[in-house]
C-alpha cells in the first residue's frame, strides 16, 4: 500500500508522516532525502515530475514487498499526483501558502483525498493510522 502524505513545505507533512510510520510498521521516504541522494534540487516543473517518479519508483519497490509505504513529498500537481499513483492520499491542508512562492504558485489543490488534515495536533496521526489498519 502506497501512502501519500501531500501539502505546501510547512505544512507538517514530515511531521505526520513520521508518527504514523511506527503505527503503521510502514516503510518511509522523505522527499528532502530523496532529493539529497540523488542530488537533484531541481524544483521546475520538469525537475518535480523527475521527482514524483523517483518516489513512485521507491514507494513501488516497497508495496511489491508486501510493505506499506510511507511518502511526504510536496506533490504539487495533479500530474505529479497521477504519476506517483497512491492508494491513499493525505492531504496536509494546514496552511494557505508556504514558504517558496513558486510552489505556492504551481500548488494544485488535490481532487480526491482520502485524509485531509485541516489542523496540526496529537492525535492525527493515530486517527488516521488507526483507519488506514482497519482497512489493510
């Protein structure tokens, strides 16, 4: 199972996808160290697709595995979202603007969600492990 945790940079997506790893036994992949092992800070339109695959491919080895999979990354597309294909997407919706302008500008608001989270606090994290489990 391929799990998306998606949102403008601040959002609290590393910070949400963090908890629910333990929960979920979930193998996890940060975009910021993804991007620093491929050294590629790309952040063009062209360079976030590049990026979207790169965790497509790394989330599929997992989900081939028999593990669920885990990536916060910022998704900002809809064709960046479609690449990576996830079973399940949380959105981070926390905040209206993030800290780079050009990702504000390029930032699609997702069509179809699973999880939004419209506020940080303690217990998201467990809540929506909680289901995602239910439904394993």
């Amino acid at each position: 199972m391929k799990i998306l945790v998606m949102g403008l940079p601040g959002s609290g997506k590393t910070y949400l996808a963090e908890r629910m790893q333990p929960i979920l036994k979930a193998a996890w992949y940060n975009a910021d160290i993804v991007r620093e092992m491929a050294n590629d800070w790309d952040f063009s339109p062209e360079g976030r697709i590049r990026q979207s695959l790169r965790m497509k491919n790394l989330a599929d080895f997992e989900k081939n595995q028999g593990r669920i999979v885990i990536c916060d990354f910022v998704c900002p597309t809809h064709e960046t979202k479609e690449n990576f294909n996830p079973d399940i997407t949380v959105w981070m919706n926390t905040i209206t603007s993030g800290r780079y302008e050009d990702t504000n500008k390029m930032f699609e608001k997702p069509k179809n969600v699973d999880y939004e989270v419209t506020e940080m606090n303690d217990k998201n994290h467990e809540i929506i492990s909680t289901k995602i489990l239910k439904n394993v």
